[in-house]
C-alpha cells in the first residue's frame, strides 16, 4: 500500500512532542512531506531535524501547493473554528487536538461543514488509543453483550493533576514569538467568571469527560456539580451512575489518573500514565467475582506502545477507512455540551 502523504499545519508544542514524533517513526505507513509554520525559523529547524521536504508559511498555503492526501493540525483549541474550515472546505481528513473547538455554537458549525463535505476530522482524545483503554473496553462490551457479569453500575474518574510531560523531549524552539491571531470568542451566554472556569474545564478535564462516554458506550447527562469542583456527578441514558473527581491532589513527578468501571460482579480498572509519556500504556485490572466459581484478578501485559504513537496509527487508519476513527467531531461536540452543564450547574445565574 502507497504511505499516506501528510501535511502538519503548525509545529508549536504539541504538534512537534505529542504528533510528529510519533509520525515521524511510521516510516511504513505515512510521509511528513509538507510543513506549514508561520514562524520561519521554527519552520526550518523542524523541517531539518525532520526532513520535511516543502515547507510554508501557513495552512492557506499548504492547502493550495502541496499535494496531501492529510492535515494534522495541532492548534489551540480556540484557533479550531478560524483555521479548521478552509481544511474541511478542501476536503481534506484532519486531525486536530481536543476538545472541538471553544464553544457548543462554533462545534455544531464545525460538524456540520464536516459532515456536508464528507471530510473526516478526528479530534485527538488520545486516551482512547491508549492499548489499556483498548483492552479495557473491549472487555466491557464483552460484559455488556453477554451479561455474566450483571449490569454495569459506575463509571469512576479520579484526576490528580500531576506532571503530564512524563519524561518526553522538549520541542526544538527558534525563540520566535507567534504572530498575533484571532480566537475564537467567549460564549454569549456566560459573564466573565464563568466563561473562564469554562475555557479552564474544556482544557483540561475535557479529555475524562470524553473517556467516561467511551467506557459507558452510551450518552450521559450531568445531574450534580458540588461547589468545591472537586467533583461532578451524572447518569448514563440506560442510568449508569458515573462520576469525575478532579484534583482530589496533585502530583510534582508522576501521573495518577484511574478509571473504575463496575458491573454488579466484577470491575474494570484503569491506570494511564502522562499524556506525553513515550512508549508505554496504561495498565488494566480485570477482577470478575461471578459467586459460582472462584473470584480472579486479571493484569494483561500490554503492547509497549503510547496513547500518542497508537493514536497516529488510529489517525492513518481511520483516513484509509481501514476503521473507524476513535472520536470524531460529532461525539466531540457532546463533550462541549456536557462542559456547558457543568458550567450551568455552578452559575445558576450565569
Ligand atoms: N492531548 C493532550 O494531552 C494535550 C496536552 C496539552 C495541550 N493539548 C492541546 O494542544 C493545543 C495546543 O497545541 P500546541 O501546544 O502545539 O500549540 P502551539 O501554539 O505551541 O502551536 C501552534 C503552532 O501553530 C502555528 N500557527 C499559527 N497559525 C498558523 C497557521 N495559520 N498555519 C500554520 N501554523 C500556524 C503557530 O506559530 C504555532 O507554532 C491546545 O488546544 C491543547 O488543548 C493537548
């Protein structure tokens, strides 16, 4: 099979540690045969260090000379709405980082202009690559079709922030500043407070918020909020309980995040590791207690592979309609809408 021709439009942080790293390496699969930055010195010590062979200036550009049949597009989710759409005009896949965009107003224009052009855009919730996830998951579909392990009765999130670089290389740095640049604006409906603690909630606990529909299978609304912020309660549409603790502590030189998914005789659990850690999953515990036969606990060795490495091959395969995408737009948009009821339950009076 032809390796698929990629464009990167932006190589600031992320899109250098968490994405081109990664393609980088996928030497079987994919080409990084266009960059497009618009700060030249960045630009050409990334091209060089990655031998990219065209380079330009930003993505209107790339989008008119270079020959791609993919964009990844590691921008600031509050750039997705301005630059996303002369992508998707083109018909060209992309990725872009999470969450969709800012608000629920500007993600139901994102999907829909990707839905009228046919054109995927896979939105980087890497949690979902991770193998554990995967493994997790798979079980818990198991479970859910066969029932032997009774109903499914808690999805549980425990976020301890804690240093999410894990070890990863810095990204080369040309000590250019970025251009100044339009974002997208604040929602209408909230005052400044408001609209603050969400912009907060949607960079940062917008990836569990993601996870806990992945692991339920299902959609689910919020129906409680404690004052503190520590915690977020809600149910599932077949009435699973789930819930989010966010930072009960932090963390300075390690990463605890831990997902509990319990059924009426056994439970799921998860532990990720930092966001950018290379080259090493989650860990997954399958404990099953079905009353007849003795009870077991289960650790599977994983493949020795990242969120971020398994997600750039989820990337390419989801453009080669191999399978589908682990999160597009459209299920990304319920995430912004589940971070707006958030929002909603702590400013009753906006
Ligand atoms: N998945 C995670 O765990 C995780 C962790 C941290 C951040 N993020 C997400 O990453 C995003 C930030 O990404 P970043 O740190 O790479 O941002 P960045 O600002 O470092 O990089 C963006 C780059 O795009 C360039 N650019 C600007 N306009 C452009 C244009 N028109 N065409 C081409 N390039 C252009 C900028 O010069 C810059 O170099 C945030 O939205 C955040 O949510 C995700």
């Amino acid at each position: 099979m032809s390796k698929l021709r990629l464009g990167f439009v932006g190589v600031g942080g992320m899109g250098q540690m968490a994405h081109l790293s990664n393609y980088a390496v996928l030497t079987n699969e994919c080409e990084v045969v266009a960059l497009a930055e618009p700060r030249p010195q960045l630009a050409k010590l990334v091209a060089d260090r990655y031998g990219i062979p065209k380079v330009f200036h930003d993505h209107k550009e790339l989008l008119e000379k270079a020959d791609v049949d993919a964009v990844v597009a590691a921008q600031p989710y509050r750039r997705h709405s301005i630059l996303i759409p002369d992508i998707l005009r083109k018909c060209i896949p992309v990725f872009t980082e999470k969450p969709l965009c800012l608000t629920v107003e500007a993600g139901e224009k994102l999907v829909a202009l990707g839905e009228q052009s046919g054109t995927l855009h896979m939105v980087g919730y890497h949690k979902r690559s991770d193998p554990a996830m995967e493994y997790a998951k798979n079980v818990i579909s198991e479970w859910k079709a066969s029932g032997e392990l009774g109903r499914m009765r808690l999805v549980r999130v425990t976020m301890p922030p804690g240093d999410w670089v894990g070890g990863a290389d810095k990204p080369l740095d040309s000590g250019e500043k970025c251009l100044p640049l339009d974002w997208e604006p604040y929602s209408n409906e909230f005052g400044e407070a408001a609209n603050k603690m969400y912009d907060g909630f949607v960079n940062y606990y917008i990836h569990q918020v993601n996870a806990i529909r992945f692991l339920l299978g299902e959609p689910y609304a919020v129906s409680f909020v404690e004052k503190s912020q520590v915690l977020m309660v809600g149910q599932s549409s077949s009435g699973v309980c789930v819930s989010l603790e966010m930072s009960p502590y932090r963390t300075t030189v390690d990463w605890q995040e831990t997902l509990l998914i319990g059924f009426e005789k056994g439970f799921v659990r998860i532990e990720l590791p930092a966001p950018l850690v290379r080259q090493r999953p989650g860990r997954v515990i399958v404990m099953r207690d079905d009353g007849k036969s003795a009870p077991t606990t289960l650790e599977p060795t994983l493949p020795m592979r990242s969120a971020m490495r398994s997600q750039a091959i989820n990337f390419i395969a989801a453009v080669r309609k191999e399978r589908p995408a682990p999160c597009i737009a459209k299920e990304a948009l319920e995430d912004l809408k589940v971070a707006r009821d958030y929002i909603r339950f702590l400013f009753p009076s906006r």
